[in-house]
C-alpha cells in the first residue's frame, strides 16, 4: 500500500463548478499536509500548505485535514480552465520525508 | 526573483553516457532535492542534501552521483549504470527550521531522453 493515495483521474468538470480532490494517507504520524498544482511540462507549484486538522482557506482554494479517517482534500470553487492541471498531495511529520501521491489529472471543460 | 533553475530543460543521453543535470537555487535554502517523476507513479526521492558538503541517498539513488560543494547547487548526475533514464527531473529545496522539515519549492524540470 502507498503510504499517499490518489485517484489518478482524470477529472473532468464544467467551467464554475465546485471542485473537490481528495487523498488517503497510511501514517498517522504525519502532521503537514500540502498540495501542489503542476502544470505540463512544468515543476509543482506549492498552493497549500496545513498542520493537522482543520480548514484553511486561500481565494477559491480550501484544504480540509480529517487526521481521524487520514483523508485530506483541496476543493476549488468557480473553477477556471486555467485551473487544469495535475494536483499533488503531500504529506509528513516532523521526523519523516514529505511523501507525495501520484497527483490527480484535473480538466476545466470551458 | 527568488527561484530555482534546472537546466537544460531538455537532455538526451547516449548509450554508456554520463550526463549532469543543473539545479541552482537563490532562495537561501538550505536543503536540497532530486526527484524523478514517471507517468502515474509520482514523486521518487533520488537523493537530498540537508547541509553543504553532505547528501544522502533517497529510494532510488542507485545509478545516480550527486554532490553539494555550494549551498545554492546541486548537480545530479545520470550514470550509465541508469538502465531506464528516461523521465522528468525534478530540483527542489526548502528551508530547515529546527532540524525539521518544511514545504519544497521546485525548479520547472529536465526531461531526459535516450537516443
């Protein structure tokens, strides 16, 4: 079993819909907890950034941590095409290496 | 402008050819990063490097060199003993606070492809 799970997709939505992706994690030690936006041909782009348990909000981005079922999910309100791209979890704690999930393909239809 | 620079964004080895990927970063970040990315598998960890002049190897280091002689850089190099090079390279670095770990900003990857 991965230690970072994700659906690989992809996951196509119309223009301004609600977007919800999600992880699964293994190791309750971890504590910090990231999503990344890659882009083709392009390096991971951080966009959040949580410890623990909780929302955090930024713009049309929230990240919710549940530590007790070890899931974690980014959702993106009035989704943009410029919104495309693959979206990575990650997740460690303070003694362990950031372990990243193999990211899920997200489209914006226009 | 703070970054991270990988160079070249493209690079095509030979059989039996060593070739070096540059990473150079002037964020001031003390540690330093080597992923490989294949299609659906993700990020791999091929070596890190917390403090100049030390590196350790990550899960897939076999048939990869690095070194870290300056703070900013962190050269990997692609052995001949890499039997499938092909993928995208990815350079990350981050800050150390506390001896802990904290979130990774990357450079925009090297593509390597056999000839």
């Amino acid at each position: 079993q991965k230690e970072v799970e994700q659906d690989p997709g992809p996951l196509s939505v119309p223009e301004g819909a609600i977007v919800s992706l999600n992880c699964t994690y293994s190791n309750s030690a971890f504590q910090y907890f990231m999503w990344y936006r890659q882009y083709s041909r392009k390096g991971p782009e951080l966009l959040m950034y949580t410890y623990s348990s909780g929302n955090k909000e930024d713009g049309r981005f929230t990240a919710q941590v549940d530590k007790s079922s070890k899931y974690i999910s980014l959702f993106i309100r009035d989704s943009q095409p410029s919104d495309s791209a693959t979206y990575l979890c990650a997740g460690y704690s303070s003694a362990s290496k950031i372990i990243f999930g193999s990211g899920t393909r997200l489209s914006i239809r226009p | 402008d703070g970054g991270i620079t990988q160079s070249p964004k493209y690079l095509f080895r030979k059989e039996g050819q060593n070739v070096t990927l540059s990473c150079e970063q002037n964020l001031n970040h003390d540690a330093m990063y080597w992923y490989r990315q294949d299609p659906g598998q993700g990020l791999r960890l091929i070596y890190y490097s917390q403090i100049v002049n030390d590196f350790q190897k990550g899960d897939i280091a076999e048939g990869y060199s690095v070194s870290r002689e300056k703070k900013e850089s962190f050269p990997l190099t692609v052995t001949s003993a890499q039997k499938n090079p092909t993928a995208f390279y990815l350079c990350a670095s981050s800050p150390q606070r506390g001896g802990s770990n904290q979130p990774q900003h990357f450079g925009d990857g090297t593509r390597l492809s056999i000839l």
